[in-house]
C-alpha cells in the first residue's frame, strides 16, 4: 500500500512518502502513472518536479478540465482530495459523469461551453455541501428533478440552454439566492412559486418574488429586445432594474401566438397606450385587456370576432379601434365607446353600415374598406361634428346621400355609386373644410354635380365610365 504521506499538504511530508515508496510495486506503478496523466491532461507542468506536482494536486482547491474525450481521466480525479470546485470547459460530456463522486468536498459543479442534455446529477453525489451548480451554454431542456431536491443549494445557472418551462418544484429550493436563466426560450412560469423570495435572477432583484422575476424576464427577452433581434448582448448588461423599467416604459405591444404569455401579463406595463394582437382567440384575452390602464389604441386581427366585443366597455381611455380579417355580425356594442376617435373596421365582411357609428360623438377619423356595404342611410350623419374623414372603399355602396357637416375628406374608391349627394349643397362648413373627395373606379355616367362647388384639384374620378 501507498504511505498517507503521498497525500499530504505539506510538501515535506510528500518527499519523505516518495524516498520510503517500494518503487517497483504495483501500487506506486499505478499512482505514479495516474499522476503523470493527470499531469499531462490537467496540470499541464511538466516541469514541476514530482513532489511539488503531487503537492499541487494535493493542495488543489479549484479544477478545471477543457477538451473532448476525457473519459479515461476522468477516473483519476480521486486524487484531488481537497478539490472544492471543479469546472468542465467546451467539453463532450452529454450527461454529468458519475466520477464526480470522487470529489468529496464538492461544493461547486461547472459545465461551461458544452453538450449537457441533462442536468442529472449522479446518484452517489454528495450534496450535502454542494453549494453552486452552473451550467451555462448547453442543450439542457429542463431543471432535473435531483437538483430540485438540493435544499441546501445557494446558486443555480442555466444560461443559455433550451429550457421552456420553470417548474414549480424549484419552491422547494429554501436556500437559493441566485438563479440564472437568461438566454432560455422560456414560454410558461409556473403560477405558485412565489415562496422563493430571493432570486438573484439580475443583480438588483433582491426582495422580488421568484415568479414577479421570471415574468419581467419572460416579457423582457420575449417583447423588449426579443433574441432574433441580436441585441442578447444589451439583455445581459441588464441589471433587474433596468429590465423592469425597459418593461414598463414600453408603450407599444404586438401579440400573437408566439407571444401570448403577455397577455397575463400586460398590469406589468404601465405605459402601454397601444396594443396589436394577432390570431389568438379572442376568449383567451377578453378578461385581461383591461389590466392595460393606459390602453388608446387596440387593434385585433384574426381573433374570431362575430361581434364588437361588449369587454371592450372596460377600456375607458380607447381612442383607436381596428378590427381587421372578421366576420362581423353585430355592431351594436360600438355605442359603448364613447371616447372613440379614430375606428377602422377592414375585411370585416359587414353587409349593414353600423349604423351605431352616428352615437360616436367624438369621432374624427372613420374606415370601413373592403366590406360588403351596400348603402349608408339618409341623415345618419347629423350627429357626427367631429367627423373629419371618411373612407369606405371597395364596398358595394349605390348611393351617397349626404356627408358630415365638419368632413375634410372622404373616399369612396372601388364601390357601384351612380349618384353622389345628388340633391345636396355643400354647407359652408364643407366649402371650406374639405380638402378631397375621392370616387375613382365607381359607375358615374357623369360628373356629380355637387363636386361643380370645388376646383377640380379636390376632386378625382379616375376609373368611371363618363370619363372613358
């Protein structure tokens, strides 16, 4: 057997274990080659006489093993006795190799750079002192259960890997104080794990609950500076704070499938004033929408609309509605927004003008294009003062009766009209106000003649018959 004193700390003590070794043995054969591959592999000092070299492994607090195929060394790690922390660098390792358990010592594990799949830890493991898991930059797909179970854990990252989901089990986790995951293409944050009060997630998050983090974090990387953007450099010099506040000085926001999780989120900006939200089912928000205070402009496309949603009711400041690729049924919930000032209603497959419109008292801007309206009705205008312009292309409209009082422009390009205000006269408002009236591409056998009242620069007829 080899003498305790090839595994000192003391330097002295090596030399006398080295000068009363049986050299021909097949234990010191075997030691002295381990040291020579270690030395080769690791170390890296050829030049270190063997009983320094044998005191720098003996003594050594830190490990840090770089490169591929590694297995054959791995076996010989039992020799960093008092090791405490050992880093695998741009390894091939796809698992956490079971050698690990020859560390006794361990309180900190690093795969940095690598192939890990997954983050299991090794059976015999003892973690009673582990401190410190990273294991940043590699294709792990979920927290594992065994790191889950470390209650004495302090520090956990997962940088840049393929994580989707943080599990709730991670509450279990008493002692975390940082827990890193940026760079992760998260989609869902478990709802109940607010028991993890610090989470040192970004410096600065002190005091912030676990799942207030991982949200702000999932809003920052999904909505603020998204990854396809190539901005992950300005996301990482990101302290929590200046995440938080990025989020809630943001006052635009698009949704769609990709994207939905904001949605239960959107309390978190504060500043938000507009909102785009594209193919997801209307059911699925309709109850959230009015977290956003500041909200005065909401477009929705493609939200399986048959009506004008009554919810919309909750959003007291909306100023701007576009409803686009519906089929529209009923209109009778647009009297609710009385604030409305701009409403755009496109491909809506409207058969009846909404009527609704003329309760809109302070409505300025109106559009209802590529529709199936066939007629506006007489006088539904009286109520509109504030409407200055009107666009209602490629419907199926024959007649225009009158326009409202205060208009400054209006377009009715691509629809079936054969008359225009045909026993109408402008007002004085209108002689003076309007500044275009756009009839292109209708079926006028002649010139209207309530456009004989304006230069010929205001008006415009391309595309009909009278003019072939």
């Amino acid at each position: 057997m080899l003498s305790d004193k090839l595994f000192s700390e003391k330097l002295d003590e090596i030399k006398e274990g080295l000068n009363e070794v049986d050299k021909t043995s097949e234990d010191y054969k075997t030691f002295l080659g381990d040291i020579m591959m270690l030395e080769s592999f690791i170390e890296g000092n050829s030049f270190l006489p063997l009983e320094e070299l044998i005191y720098q492994i003996n003594t050594k607090k830190e490990l840090i093993i770089t490169g591929k195929s590694l297995s054959s060394v791995l076996s010989k790690i039992k020799y960093y006795r008092n090791v405490d922390s050992v880093k695998f660098l741009k390894t091939d390792f796809e698992v956490i190799p079971e050698e690990l358990c020859l560390l006794p010592k361990l309180k900190c594990i690093e795969f940095l750079f690598g192939v890990l799949k997954e983050s299991i830890l090794p059976d015999n493991l003892d973690t009673s002192i582990l401190q410190t898991i990273r294991l940043d930059n590699n294709q792990i797909h979920e927290v594992s259960e065994s790191i889950m179970k470390l209650s004495n854990l302090k520090e956990l990252s997962l940088k840049e890997n393929r994580i989707e989901k943080i599990p709730e089990k991670i509450k279990g986790m008493e002692n975390i104080q940082r827990f890193y995951l940026e760079g992760n293409p998260l989609k869902s944050v478990s709802i109940n794990i607010n028991q993890l009060t610090f989470w040192d997630w970004l410096e600065g998050s002190q005091g912030t609950a676990l799942e207030t983090v991982c949200e702000f974090y999932l809003l920052y990387n999904s909505v603020v500076y998204p990854r396809e953007k190539n901005l992950e450099e300005e996301y990482k010099t990101q302290n929590f704070k200046g995440v938080k506040k990025k989020i809630m000085i943001k006052n635009r926001l698009e949704i769609d499938e990709n994207s939905v999780q904001i949605l239960s989120n959107l309390s978190y900006f504060e500043k938000v004033s507009s909102i785009e939200i594209v193919g997801i089912d209307f059911n699925v928000f309709s109850n959230k929408l009015h977290h956003a205070k500041c909200l005065r402009s909401l477009i929705l496309k493609r939200c399986g609309l048959k009506e004008i949603p009554l919810e919309l009711k909750k959003l007291k400041k909306i100023e701007y509605l576009e409803i686009c690729e519906e089929t529209i049924l009923d209109t009778k919930n647009l009297s609710v927004l009385k604030k409305l000032k701009s409403l755009k209603l496109y491909q809506c497959n409207l058969s009846n003008f909404p009527k609704e419109i003329s309760s809109l008292l302070y409505l300025e801007h109106c559009e209802l294009n590529d529709n199936f309206i066939q007629e506006i009705p007489r006088g539904i205008w009286k109520s509109n003062k504030a409407l200055k312009f009107l666009k209602i292309i490629n419907n199926e409209i024959e007649k225009i009766y009158d326009l409202p009082q205060n208009i400054e422009g209006v377009d009715f390009s691509d629809n079936h009209l054969v008359e225009f205000c045909e026993t109408e006269i402008p007002s004085k408002e209108q002689l003076k106000n309007i500044q275009y009236i756009i009839l292109e591409n209708n079926i006028f056998d002649e010139k209207p003649q309530y456009l004989n009242y304006f230069e010929k620069g205001i008006f415009h007829l391309k595309g009909n018959p009278f003019l072939s």
